[in-house]
C-alpha cells in the first residue's frame, strides 16, 4: 500500500509546488521582467535605427559644398540678427542713392504658420512652420530710380526677406518719401 500512497504523495506535493511556488513566480516577476527586457530591446532597435539615419544625415551633410552651407545659412539664418540686417540695408541704400531715415523692427516675432502658445519652448510642433519672421518699417528719401535700385538689390539680397507694403508721398522736386514694410525670415 506504501508503494501507491507515496507516488500519489509525490504527485500532490509536486502538484503543489508548481501551482503554489513555480506558475506565479514564473507569471509573475520572471514574466515582468521578460516584458521589460522586450521593451528593453524594442528601445535598442530604435535607437540603432535612429544612429543609422543620423549617421546617413551626416554623410549627406558632410557631402554639401561648404560653401553652399554658407550661402544656405545667409540666406535663412538661425537667428533673426536685426543689427547685421540693418547694416546690410544701410550699405545698399547708400550703393543705389536711397536715404534711409529710419528703421524700426516690428517687436512682434512670431513664425509662419501655427506659432507656438507663449512660454512653449523647443521645437514646433510636427504641422508647425519652422520659420519665423519678423517685420520692419523703413522710412527713406530718394528718387524713383533710386527706390528701383534699392529694390532691385533686396531682391538679389543674400538674405530672404519680402517687400510686403511700399507707401509713396509724392513731391513736385522727385523726391520722394518712402514707407516700407519688409519682412525678413529666420529658421527656428
């Protein structure tokens, strides 16, 4: 009889062990840790992927002309530079004849197109514009020849900027008083 009851024994206690000790420890913190080591893995591949197109970025960067980097960030700068955009204005009004009398920067800087809420930092948002711009009010005297070439070289300007409102007061001497409203561009 001893030879049944100790293999049912046995079987019971082995039954035991594995529903009361083995299944939950083997669910439980085994099968949590299995999970976070998926995880884990998951964030390894990203990341592999993201050091493999870094590094196809900057190849493809570093196969850019130097100088056409150059002229790229000329023309859209990573700050708006107010002083250097005035300077540059300044010399080229001189160049075609024009006469500035004032220059005045719009205090309002905002981006293109679905600016972010005040106080948000960081990169715009996925639909959001990565231009900024800002406004400026010029005053100047000059003929008209003078006003077509100051034009004339803000258009072959090195920087991106628009001509968005041009006032003229008229005089008999040609002569004229000019109002203007540019914009200028700078990537954020």
């Amino acid at each position: 009889m001893s030879t049944r009851v100790l293999p049912l024994v046995a079987l019971f206690v082995a039954l035991g062990i594995f529903f009361l000790y083995v299944s939950p420890t083997w669910s439980g913190s085994i099968g949590a840790t299995k999970a976070a080591i998926a995880a884990d893995d998951q964030a390894l591949a990203a990341a592999n992927q993201f050091a493999a197109q870094q590094n196809t970025l900057a190849s493809a960067r570093d196969a850019i002309d130097p100088a056409d980097l150059t002229r790229l960030t000329a023309f859209l700068p990573n700050s708006v530079d107010n002083v250097g955009l005035i300077l540059d204005l300044n010399a080229l009004a001189a160049r075609s004849g024009f006469s500035l009398s004032s220059i005045d920067v719009i205090s309002k800087t905002t981006s293109v197109a679905n600016a972010p809420a005040a106080g948000q930092q960081g990169l715009p948002a996925a639909g959001a514009s990565p231009l900024g711009f800002v406004d400026m009010s010029l005053s100047a005297v000059g003929t008209y020849a003078a006003l077509q070439s100051f034009l004339s070289g803000v258009e072959r300007s090195a920087r991106l900027l628009d001509v968005r409102d041009i006032v003229v007061k008229g005089s008999d001497t040609g002569v004229y008083n000019y109002q203007m409203l540019l914009r200028l561009y700078w990537l954020r």
